[in-house]
C-alpha cells in the first residue's frame, strides 16, 4: 500500500468479488488503508459493531477517518463507496458528467444485474444443498445473456466506460470466475481481451490478493455455514 499522508481507511472485507471491488480500487488509487476481516462464514456480519457502519450485514464497507468534513465516516454497498473514493481522490471516476454517466450506468448495471445474477448461478451451480435443474438453467442462461452484453460493450471500446474506471473495478471480480459460472470464455473474445489486460494491472493483481489466505477458511459444504450464508432472517 502507497504511503501517504492520508490516516488508513477500514476496511471491513472479506476475499469474495465484492469485497474484491473495493481492495482493487484502494490500491489503484494509491490509499493506505487496514484491513478488518468479516468471516461471513462464522456470522461476524451480524455483530453489532459492524452492523453501525453496514446495517444490510453485507460486507464489505469501509470508515474514512478523514470523510469530506474532515470528520470520519462510514460507508457501506460497494457501489456507494466506489463512488465516493473515485470523488475523494479524483481517480477512474471522471468529473466531466457526461463521462461520469457512461461510467455509472455500467457500475450500476454490474450492482443490479451482473453481480447478483451471477451470485444466484453461483448458488445453485455450487453450494445448493440440493440440485434444482431449473434454476441451474434459469441463472446459468442469464449469465450467458449478460456475458453478451459486456462483449458487445467491449467490442467498441477497451474498457467498459471507455477509460479505465471503477466500473471495470466492480464487473472484473465477477467475471473473472466464468468457469464456475458454466461459460465458455472463448465465446465473448472481447470480454476475454479485457479480462487478460484488467488482470493483468498490478494493481488488480494485489486487490485480489488482499486476504487469500482466508479463501478456504470456511468449508461451503457445511450445513452451519450454509445456515449462516443462506439462511439469513430478520433479526
């Protein structure tokens, strides 16, 4: 992480494409910042003092000791805080609006459609405790259709918005798990092209790598942990 006078950010995370989204862009854009683990596996979602800075018991957020008063503050939905650090500081978040609109339809495209369709494939492809070939062919199917629209996006430009962005920040965490989604990545040649020089940014390289350690610390097979992830109630 790039030293600077900037005090660390917090980030509550945990190495899932979500959480992904957010340790790409604080090292893209150069922010020192401290890593606080959520094992969602173990239900540290559900504590009450991270339920004060995400109330939806979704990681990751973040607490910027230095908010845009000076005074800290806290932030939550990955969406929302890519935005904020692509205001704080400036970088992959274009100030001219046109250009900032091409970049949020894309960064709110990857939040409506992408991540969670591509969520529910993951689902019912791997952790399922049943099969259901319906909703295996039902998400899988969809996946597909997204995959289409970001190759025919990318067949006109290099990156999704144009220039490089946090919109290719949030979609890359998702996409570059196609296997386990069912798709053959030779059929979107354009989205493979992206995806080889996204990865490829040291940067990315060192998001991802941001708590691989913990990748396999739950075992998704097991019903307590399955209860924790998918059997999530009012509380």
């Amino acid at each position: 992480m790039a030293a600077s006078a900037q005090q660390p950010i917090d980030l509550y995370y945990w190495p899932t494409p979500n959480g992904w989204k957010i340790s790409i862009m604080l090292e893209e854009a150069g922010l020192p910042y401290k890593v606080h683990p959520v094992n969602i596996g173990k239900g540290d979602q559900f504590k009450p003092e991270f339920l004060e800075i995400s109330p939806n018991n979704k990681m990751p957020a973040i607490v910027d000791p230095q908010g845009p008063d000076g005074k800290p503050i806290s932030i939550f939905e990955s969406g929302a805080i890519l935005q904020y650090l692509g205001r704080k500081t400036g970088q992959f978040y274009p100030a001219d609006e046109r250009k900032r609109i091409e970049v949020d339809q894309w960064l709110f495209w990857q939040m409506g459609g992408f991540g969670p369709m591509l969520g529910q494939t993951h689902h019912f492809r791997i952790y399922a405790p049943e099969q259901v070939p319906y909703a295996i062919e039902r998400y899988t199917n969809e996946t597909n259709r997204l995959y289409g629209v970001l190759d025919k996006q990318l067949a006109k430009r290099p990156y999704v918005a144009g220039d490089y962005s946090i919109a290719d920040m949030a979609i890359v965490p998702w996409a570059k798990l196609w296997e386990r989604q069912g798709q053959n990545i030779d059929d979107f040649p354009h989205v493979k092209r992206w995806l080889e020089a996204v990865l490829n940014r040291p940067a990315v390289r060192r998001g991802i790598e941001v708590g691989a350690e913990d990748r396999g610390a739950n075992d998704m097979q097991d019903p307590a942990v399955q209860a924790i992830l998918f059997g999530q109630k009012a509380r």
